[in-house]
C-alpha cells in the first residue's frame, strides 16, 4: 500500500483504466463470439464483423490493444467472411 499521496492516486487511476480495459476487451471477445454464431446468416455476419472491425480500431487508437494484433484479428475477420460468401 503506498504512503505518497501522487501513488494512491496512480493507484485509483490504475484501477480505473483497468476496469475500463476490461470492459473493451471483453466486448471484442463477445462479438468474436457472435461473428462465429452468425455463421449461418451472412447479412448478420456482415453487420458484426464491421462492428467488430470498428471496435478494434478503437481499442488501438485508446491503447488498449497493440496495432499488430488488431490487424491480425481484423484480417481473420475479413477471411472469415469471405469464406461466408462463397
């Protein structure tokens, strides 16, 4: 626990970001989910995976995640739906 007044409040930000990281996170894994699910209904698909795209960009330009692996995912993405399609 920290005596110096500056670390307890680098403490409660920490926090903060932490939770908020987490919140992003788990939602770029709950729509990798339902990218997956809507396997069988490609205008679905299509809908989320440009949300999804959307939300990683997002996440890099806050820090959240690093560019690379955004990239990887959102090209995973791409090749997802395109596999849809044919």
């Amino acid at each position: 626990m920290p005596n110096i007044a500056s670390a307890k409040k680098r403490m409660r930000s920490d926090a903060r970001k932490k939770l908020r990281n987490q919140m992003a996170l788990s939602e770029l894994k709950t729509l990798d989910r339902k990218l997956v699910q809507s396997a069988g209904n490609p205008q679905e698909a299509d809908l989320i995976a440009k949300r999804a795209i959307s939300r990683y960009d997002r996440a890099v330009s806050k820090g959240i995640i690093p560019r690379g692996r955004a990239d990887r995912k959102k090209s995973r993405i791409q090749n997802f739906l395109r596999k849809l399609k044919k």
